[in-house]
C-alpha cells in the first residue's frame, strides 16, 4: 500500500480508482487527511470548525454500507463557511452570525453527501467572502495570505487535508486563491448551479466553485451537482484547438514573473500543436474596463444584500463599511449602466471568437503577497466573473523560490465540461 502521505495527495479520481482496484481502503485515505490534518493544520488554520478523526470515522462506520455503494466512498469535503450545513455551524466570517446555526444543507451539501461525500468541516472564509482576512495561512509559505474569499477551501485541498471543497466566487474568491495556494479552483458559469443555502453577496455576479487538485475531478463533481449520470471512467482530457492568449497588463497590474509564465506557458501550448493567438488589443481594452463595472455592480448590490448586517456597522470591517457606504451613495443608472457595458462586452466576445475553445491568462497579478499585506488583487478576474465565464486555473506553474504562480483558462457560457477537460490537458503539459 502506499505510505499516508502520498495517499492524502492523491486526486479524487485517483482515491476512487485504488479504493476501486482494492489498492487501499476508503479508511486507509481517510485515515491519510486526518494525519495531514494534526500535522499541519497548527499552522495553516484552514478550517473553522471540523468533525474529530474519531467524530467522523463514527459516521462513516455507522453508515459503511452506504458509502461503500457510492459514488464517492465516504472521502472527506470541506465546505466554505458561507455555504449552509445542517450539522455545522455557518457563521460567515463575521461577528454577527457567531454560533449561527442552519436548518437545512446548501443545495450543493445535499447533493454531494447524498453522492457519498462526507463534510469533514467548515472552511474559513473572509468576513462574507469580501476582503477581511481570516486566519489561514498559505500552505506554499505561511508567511504569504492564501488569497480570499475561499482561503481554507483552497488551503486545505492544496495541504492534501482534503480531495474536495466548496467555495464561491463574486470577484476572484476561488481562482485566486487557489492560484496562490497551488490547488485547481474552479468556477462555474453564472446560473449553471444552484445557490440555494449559500450567502448571496452581489446576485448577478455570485457563482458557485470547487477546489481539487485536477481539473478532470471536477468534471465528476460537476456531474453530481447538476445531477448527471456520474461515470468515473469516462472522464477524460482534451486537447484544445485553439487559445487565445489574454497579457494580465490589459487587465492592470501585474509581475514580471507572471507575466514570463503566460508567455512560456503559450509557447508550450503552441509546441504541442494548440493554435495560439493573440486577443485582439481594442476588444482587450474593452475587456479591461469590466474590472471598473464589476466593482460598481458589486458594490451596489452588496450594500443592498446585507442589509441586515449594515445596522450593525461596529460589527463590520472597515472594508465592509467602505463597500457598502459605496453602494449607498452610487446613483442607480451608474450600476444598470454597468450591467448593461457588461452585456455588450460578452457578446463582442462571443461573437468576435466564435472558434475558440479558451482564453489563457493570469489568475493574479502575482504570487501571494505577505499576509499582513491583505488577501491580494481581484483585478485579474473581475471582467471574466462579470461575463459569467467559467473559469479554472492551471497547477504546476512556480517562480524560482516554488511559490505557485497561478494562470486560468476561460471558457465559453455553459461549456464548463469542455474548458474542464481542456484545463485537465493543459494541467498535463503545465506539470510535464
């Protein structure tokens, strides 16, 4: 059998394929993330609340014969701290909803434990997935944040505490933390699943994600949210056709060194036989105006979910203050402006690039920045996340120091299988 700590490593599907083959035990992995659990989380703290080894072997033994019938075996799920859970408290990130206690499961809970998935525990999130920090550290170099909102949903699947977590994304809450932590997040496109149960930050730009550590897992979970058949041996990478290549300088800021990624990552693209073009530089600019409008439809819509919280302002960070004060003093024709330059820009995209399987580019301005500095930039995800493309980002990509140096790839509206599968490819050649 392999040793602990390369079973706790593994992908998901790899878990479900040796658990399959009778190469080890659902035990024998579960057994595996708790050890890397006691070992690490001292110090990388990416869970608010989780179940005890002995809490959680408890439930899967009085429950064997189920989840050894199902899809997922009984293996561990984190789960954002803003996503609803029956048996765990979802306080948010916030003062407010200490001790808050949800009646039912999120939609996406539901569905995953009903496919065989455990939730292990509550990951932590910035204060309602916006940009106060919370106490993870980023498993690659805990001196650096791991990004936010979904800083322990990536943290813990990027430390190989868990194969699987949920997340949420309004700006750039899964693919840039999990670009700084070095897991695979993905994003869906806005609407393909449900919300249900799930704090609703700003409702035309909230999606679901998901964290694993290979895009082609995800395609499995996805069948399982959207209540597909699910068929581990069906799964596979594709290669895409053709790319193009979106420079993180028409998004604003970004390193040298991310830059250099992009760049090595494209003429390996190329190398492969991947047609590899360009963004045309007007619509780019186009593109590059959206980060400005995410902000204001973020801002607007923000100030008017959490109402309830903002009669309580000494309860809330400086930064929640300031975004909804923001949103309280924008004219409304500033946000259906907005919203309607967003409409406008995806359909020049849609139109202009018909043929193109994804769009290559950076997931953040650069590696992590130190901890004290805040959770970073959402700048290099805000003008896809206001289309409502699904996105997910690249692994095996580190600057000279091994620190991960995240790209995504974007896809169309309602293709997620496909830029998954071309992600799952791309991943390949990336990790060489």
């Amino acid at each position: 059998m392999q040793s602990t700590s390369s079973l706790a490593s593994l992908s998901l599907l790899d878990m479900l394929a040796g658990i399959k083959a009778a190469e080890f035990t659902a035990l024998d992995v579960i057994n595996a993330c708790f050890d890397q659990i006691e070992q690490r989380e001292p110090e990388v703290q990416a869970w608010q609340v989780r179940l005890t080894r002995e809490q959680y072997l408890q439930q899967y033994e009085a429950n064997q014969a189920f989840y050894e019938a199902s899809l997922l075996q009984g293996l561990p799920l984190g789960v954002k701290d803003i996503i609803d859970t029956a048996e765990m408290p979802t306080e948010m990130g916030s003062a407010i909803h200490i001790g808050r206690q949800p009646v039912d499961d999120a939609t996406c809970v539901a569905l995953l434990k009903q496919a065989g998935a455990i939730v292990l525990g509550k990951t932590v999130t910035t204060e309602f997935a916006y940009f106060k920090p919370g106490a993870t550290r980023n498993p690659a170099d805990l001196t650096r944040t791991p990004g936010g909102s979904s800083s322990g949903s990536a943290a813990a699947v990027a430390d190989n505490m868990v194969p699987m977590a949920l997340g949420s994304q309004t700006a750039a809450s899964v693919i840039r933390p999990a670009a700084y932590c070095g897991s695979v997040g993905y994003v869906g496109s806005r609407g393909e699943y449900s919300l249900r149960g799930g704090q609703p930050l700003a409702q035309s730009l909230d999606s679901l994600g998901l964290f694993s550590r290979d895009a082609a897992d995800l395609l499995l979970l996805r069948s399982v949210l959207l209540r597909l058949p699910e068929n581990t041996e069906t799964i596979a990478a594709v290669k895409p056709e053709k790319v193009l290549v979106c420079p993180g300088s028409w998004l604003g800021e970004v390193s040298e060194d991310m830059t250099a990624a992009l760049e090595k990552t494209a003429d390996a693209l190329q190398q492969a036989g991947v047609s590899v073009a360009l963004l045309d530089a007007e619509l780019a600019a186009e593109i590059g105006t959206l980060v400005e409008h995410h902000a204001t439809i973020m801002a607007w819509e923000v100030c008017r979910n959490l109402a309830v919280e903002s009669f309580s302002p000494e309860l809330l960070s400086p930064q929640m203050k300031d975004l909804i004060d923001k949103g309280l003093a924008m004219p409304r024709a500033s946000y259906l402006n907005s919203l309607q330059q967003v409409a406008v820009v995806g359909q020049k995209l849609a139109a202009q690039y018909p043929d193109v399987d994804a769009i290559l580019t950076p997931a953040a301005p650069a590696i992590a920045p130190l901890a004290e500095t805040g959770t970073g930039s959402p700048h290099m995800s805000r003008a896809w996340q206001a289309m409502g493309l699904p996105t997910v980002t690249l692994t095996g990509i580190n600057d000279l120091t091994g620190v991960p140096l995240g790209l995504q790839l974007v896809g169309k509206v309602r293709q997620d299988d496909a830029v998954l599968a071309n992600a799952a490819w791309v991943n390949q050649l990336t990790l060489g």
